[in-house]
C-alpha cells in the first residue's frame, strides 16, 4: 500500500470532521435558536459554528463579506441542532446558506488542508499539511503476514504569532486533530460507499441501492470463504454491522438487490443517511502519540506550529511460493566462457 493513500485517508478525515460542513434546510430568521440543516452527524453541542451563504463573495449582496458565528448548545436529530444564542441575521435556503464548524473565529478552508509540507504557509488562516515520514515493516506471522508501519507528520499553522489569541486558536485545532486520529484508531483508507435507496428492517439479509457502474464495480458478488472481502452497514446512529461476504446480487428496475452473509438485529434507515460500505484497506493500529510545539521560518515569516506524530499499521499478507516478474530460471554459464576476451603480446 503506498504512503499516499495513507496521507489522503487522514487529509479526508480532517475535512469531513474538522471543517464539517452542512446545508441549512430551512430558512434561519433573526432571532431563532433551532436550526434544520442536511445531516447534524459531525457537529457536537459546545463547538463553535459559521453561518455562511454563497453571496458571501458576490459584490452587491447583502451579505457580501458577511458571516455570522455561533455556538451550538445541543444537536437534537439528525437534522436539527439548537444554539446557545438567537442568530442575529437572516440565511435563506434560496441563497445556499449552510453551517460550518470553526475554532476560535477562525475557520479552516478545505484549500488550506495540503498533501506534503510547504514553503510558503498562508499567514492569514490556519492551514495543515500532512507530510508523509517512513515505512518500516516485521513479518508478524508465517507465511505472509507483513505488518506494514506507515509514519505521518501532521503540522498545523497558526495566523498569528504575536497574539496570546492566536496561540489559543493553534493550540485548540492541534488538540482537535490529535483527538480526532485518537477517536479513529481505524481510518478510512480507500473504503468506497453507496446510500441505500431502502430502509433496511432488522433481521433482513438484503440491501437495496442504486445501479451504476461505480456500484456495480464494488459490489459483487463473493463467496469465497478463503478469501472474504469485508463489508458494513452504518448509519448516523452509531449502529455498524460489518459482513464478509455478498452471496447474491439481482440487478434491475435502477437498483441492485445485494443479499448479505448474514443479517443484523438493527434498522438502518434513509432518514439516518444509512450506507453499504466495502472496506478498502483495514488499519489495525494506529494513534497520534505524540504533539510538539513551536515556530517555524515559512518564507519570509514566522508561524505559530504544532507538529502531530501519527503512525498506522496494516497487514500486507503476502502469498507463497512467490513468482518473480522477471526469469525465474538462468541457465548456467559453462565454466571457461566470458562475455570478454582479452589477448596478450610478447
């Protein structure tokens, strides 16, 4: 498995939860504290949110340059959070208004999470590179379990250097990343996933969801004890049920049936954005386990820094006996024979 996937898988896991962000379904007015939006699964009572719509940067809008910041008090559903004070503006589901988290008045962009360190660093916003370090390995088992150790630098920038503020912000985003890949000790790493188009009842073997050839492609049919894929059921109730194998698969009317190994006592449901997922790479070990703090020369600046420490591990299984891509079998060179020659003169 290449160190990328293993840099990507972190890089998607800081945007999905770090910057979360989610649309409002409703139109929030001056004075409301309960807020309908798409999907409340990644925000938490006491973060910090922004409301924000698309006419932020069009000039001539009301709210051109215009956001407005607020805390959330409590997520009730899936779909409503209430807020510790009544918003001041008006955000309209005609405009695109959506929430998104924040820290300290400082939102992280998407545009400022970066594959591999950088020179130059924005010095206006927080930004985070993860920069891939090492890979070590041990065979942990006979024949062919390699454990594979995959060694990250997460490096989280703050804005400021000279305020007692700016260092606040820096220090509460590096502790929210340290404790985001401390709560995911097994990272995504190239897992693929489909909505359902049906409720899923308890005690049922079959998932309903929509044919396409992406979903064609990853959802076949495996009955190969020997050789399992492995497969789960998650929705935002917290509720996983993972199974190793597709017995059968009917495709027609814009969906394909899948019927799973097995059944689960739980219902995963549309209203909880319920998914089939089929688990790419499996991450057996892995935690932030350790976070430095300091300055660093960007440029022509100093910053504010954080270094975080990640590793992850994996099992490479390899498979025996081993094939060569190249010629397995050389044919002696007979003793006397040379690809030179050489003469001598008296």
């Amino acid at each position: 498995m290449s160190i990328e996937l293993i840099a990507d898988g972190i890089i998607d896991i800081i945007k999905k939860n770090i910057i979360a962000e989610t649309d409002v379904t409703s139109d929030v007015s001056t004075g409301d504290t309960d807020i309908a939006i798409d999907n409340a699964y990644r925000f938490h009572a006491d973060e910090e949110i922004v409301l924000i719509d698309y006419g932020y940067n069009q000039q001539g809008h009301t709210h051109h340059n215009v956001f407005e910041y607020a805390r959330i008090k409590s997520v009730n559903s899936t779909t409503s959070i209430t807020l510790h004070d009544a918003v001041v503006g008006t955000w309209l589901v005609a405009d695109q208004s959506f929430i998104q988290k924040t820290i300290g008045h400082s939102p992280l962009y998407s545009d400022n999470v970066l594959y591999g360190d950088r020179e130059v660093i924005p010095t206006d916003d927080i930004a985070i590179t993860i920069e891939p370090v090492s890979l070590s390995n041990e065979w942990i088992y006979l024949q062919g379990g390699l454990s594979e150790e995959y060694r990250v630098r997460i490096m989280v920038y703050g804005k400021s250097i000279t305020t007692d503020e700016g260092r606040r912000i820096l220090d509460r985003y590096s502790w929210a990343v340290y404790s985001l890949l401390n709560n995911n000790l097994h990272i995504d790493v190239n897992n693929v996933e489909a909505p359902l188009v049906n409720d899923y009842a308890a005690g049922g073997n079959t998932v309903v969801i929509e044919d396409n050839d992406f979903n064609r492609l990853h959802f076949t049919v495996n009955t190969d004890v020997n050789a399992p894929k492995e497969y789960s059921l998650q929705d935002n109730q917290g509720a996983s049920h993972w199974f190793f194998n597709i017995t059968n698969r009917v495709v027609g009317g814009g969906n394909i049936h899948i019927t799973m190994g097995g059944s689960d006592a739980n219902n995963f449901l549309l209203t909880e954005f319920a998914v089939i997922r089929h688990i790419g790479l499996y991450i057996y070990d892995s935690r932030a386990d350790g976070v430095n703090y300091g300055e660093v020369s960007k440029g022509s600046a100093f910053l504010r820094a954080s270094e975080i420490n990640w590793f992850g591990k994996w099992v490479n299984r390899h498979y025996f006996p081993q094939t060569s891509d190249g010629v397995d079998n050389f044919d002696r060179i007979p003793e006397g024979s040379s690809s030179s020659s050489s003469s001598s003169s008296s």
